[in-house]
C-alpha cells in the first residue's frame, strides 16, 4: 500500500493493530477511534486542511508502519513524523483519551534513528549530554550559581539546558521570590529535549538522574521541562514556577512579596500570555500563569493564547515555514491588543516569540513570567 492510501483509508485502519513490527504501544495505537474530534484543534491541520497532517492521519500512518503496510522508511512516515509540532492539544479534546504525545515519541524513536536522524535534533541531543559544558555555559552567562549538594529539606531551582545560558536573569529572578530554594550542583539534562527528538530511552534515564540530584521538590521555569519530569518522577515532586508560587502564596499570603502595578506612559501595562503547550496540554497547568499576570498589571487573554507558538522544541529550526506560519495569527492579536509585554513560559517559546516580534516590527517586549514579575518588585 502507498503513503497516500494509507492515509486515505483512516476508516478501514481504525481497528487495533494486528501483531506488528513492536514500534507502538498497541494499547496506546488501538485506543484512537478516528472520530476526528482532534482536526480543528491541530495547529498544522489548520494551515493545510490536509488529513495526513492532522493527529488522526498521523495515527493511520502509525498504523500503517506498524502492521506492515507501510515501509519503515517511507517517505512520507519520515516527513510527517517531523511535521507535527507534539504540542497535544489534541489530547485535550479527544473523547478517547489517546495519549498522542507518547505515541509521538514512539514514533519518532522510530523513525529518527542513525542516517534518518536530523542533523539539528542530533547535535543537540549530544550537545545537552555534557553537563560540565552546561555548568560552565551558565556560570559564564551569570545564571544563579549553584549551592552545592542538594538539601532534601528545601526546593531546587531546577536551571535549564538552554535556558542558563541564553536568558541567564530568570534563575536569578527565582530567587527573589524564592529565597530558601537551593541550586544543587551537578544538573544536566531532564531529557525532555531527547524524549521529544527520538531518544526516548536515553530520556527517562537522564530524567532519573537529575531526580537523583534533586531529591524532593524540583521547581522548573520551562513548561516543557516541568511537563516531561512530572511525567517522568511524577507531578508530586515537580513544580512549574507558576504553579508552585500560587500554591505557595495561597497557603501563606504572608510570603507574597510587596508588588506594584506596572505601568506604561502612565497607564496600566497590558500584557498578554503565551502558553507553554507541554505544561497546559500536558500538566493542566494555565490559569496560575493568567493569576500572577493579573496581580501585577492589565492581563490581555489573546484568542491564540492556549495554542502552540510554533517554537515547539526544534520545531522551528526543521520546519521554518510552517512553524512562522503558526505563530503569526499571535503576532496580529498582539498588535491588534496593543500589548505592552508578552508573557512566555519556556525557554524555546521566548526565542520564536521574540524572533516574530522582531519579524514583525511590534513594540513590545517578550518576558518570563518570574522576569515580569521581578519588574513589579519594590527597587
């Protein structure tokens, strides 16, 4: 059978899978009922209105692989394995409760392995395996310093891979509002940037030794890497920054610090979000971001708020179209808003949005979360 049947005749595959290659899960592959729920909340599925780029034209390809009718280097399994972004907003919406994300990473084990391997995925996979080269990156980039061995008793300011190095003021910023955290020596990689590249097994172990680091609490300022950890030691033990400041502020309001209403020529600054996709489709986590936003200046809800930037990882660098085409209805709401801020959760969404911004000439600044808060902090 050819790629284009395979996904012309979701109908005839939307059975579980006969004993296969052992690629997929086949509870996870079976579990999609092809009822095509999932279609309008696709990113891509919304710029081509194509099948084979929405979740359940990507499961009918799966299925295809699995069972045999489809060559496990067919081209089109390769293309479309790196065209979905792996945001999951697709979980939120389907009836079945498919975990698309974690048939994704199956996927792409699969399908990104040797010479079929991206080179962009692959030397970043080997980049963020070398924790002394991430110490080093962070310490020379003036990223909090780390305070030695962990101390169970105290949350850890969890520093990412990239994020130390190329926006070195948000580690830092944690503090101010979380002074007890300790920064445990040793950190490398939580795996997420593996686990979403085709390197799964790799993945869990390294999530497991950055557990081993950081025994107790993990506070992470990057949605995706919170996401994959909480998946990976369970959501118990990993906090994402907003989420454990409101649980924080909620149990003792004596620990919110004194914050002023940011302002802007005079007014009140207007300012919206861009989720993280991983930490809302993934965690469940989108209204404490909004909550902490509102305390400190005019929260502007953008009708894309809740969908994928297009940053997506390494997204934008093996996509680069369609991943520019996703993020610009953002780009036309926030000029439309009249934004003064635009708020990101994860290191990878603050490079595309600020990469767009710039692309499109607005006039306004692209922050962290805990940065726009620091803002609001007495001088």
């Amino acid at each position: 059978m050819t790629a284009a049947s395979a996904h012309d005749h979701a109908d005839t595959a939307a059975g579980p899978p006969a004993a296969g290659r052992g690629i997929f899960d086949h509870d996870l592959l079976s579990a999609c009922i092809s009822c095509g729920f999932c279609l309008p909340a696709c990113p891509t599925y919304a710029q081509t209105k194509a099948e084979a780029d929405s979740p359940r034209g990507r499961i009918t390809l799966m299925r295809a692989l699995e069972d045999g009718r489809l060559d496990p280097d067919d081209d089109t399994l390769q293309a479309q394995a790196g065209r979905c972004l792996g945001c999951r907003r697709c979980e939120t919406v389907c009836p079945a409760g498919v975990k698309y994300g974690e048939l994704l990473e199956q996927w792409r084990d699969h399908q990104w392995r040797g010479r079929h391997t991206p080179p962009i995925a692959g030397a970043l996979r080997a980049g963020v395996r070398v924790t002394p080269a991430l110490a080093a990156a962070g310490m020379a980039r003036g990223a909090a310093r780390a305070t030695g061995a962990a101390d169970p008793s105290r949350p850890h300011l969890m520093l990412g891979c990239l994020e130390r190095t190329l926006y070195p003021k948000v580690s830092k910023a944690v503090l101010r509002f979380v002074p007890e955290a300790d920064v445990p020596a040793g950190q490398g990689c939580c795996g997420a940037l593996h686990a979403h590249n085709g390197s799964s097994r790799e993945a869990a172990e390294m999530a497991a030794r950055l557990g081993d680091v950081m025994p107790g609490t993990i506070v992470s300022t990057s949605g995706g890497c919170a996401a994959y950890l909480a998946h990976q030691l369970g959501h118990e033990r990993v906090k994402e920054i907003s989420e454990f400041l409101m649980a924080r502020w909620e149990a003792d309001p004596a620990l919110i610090p004194t914050l002023r209403r940011l302002t802007v020529d005079g007014r009140p600054a207007r300012v919206g979000l861009k989720d993280s996709c991983q930490l809302r489709n993934g965690l469940g986590v989108f209204a404490q971001p909004r909550a902490l936003i509102a305390k400190v200046a005019d929260y502007v809800e953008l009708p894309s708020a809740g969908e994928c930037c297009g940053g997506a990882g390494t997204y934008s660098m093996l996509q680069p179209t369609m991943s520019k085409a996703v993020l610009d209805p953002t780009l036309v709401q926030a000029r439309a808003a009249e934004l003064d801020y635009l708020v990101a959760l994860n290191v990878v969404c603050t490079r595309q949005l600020e990469a767009g911004v710039k692309r499109a000439g607005l006039r306004l600044r692209v922050l962290h979360l805990v940065e726009l808060l620091e803002l609001a902090l007495p001088d």
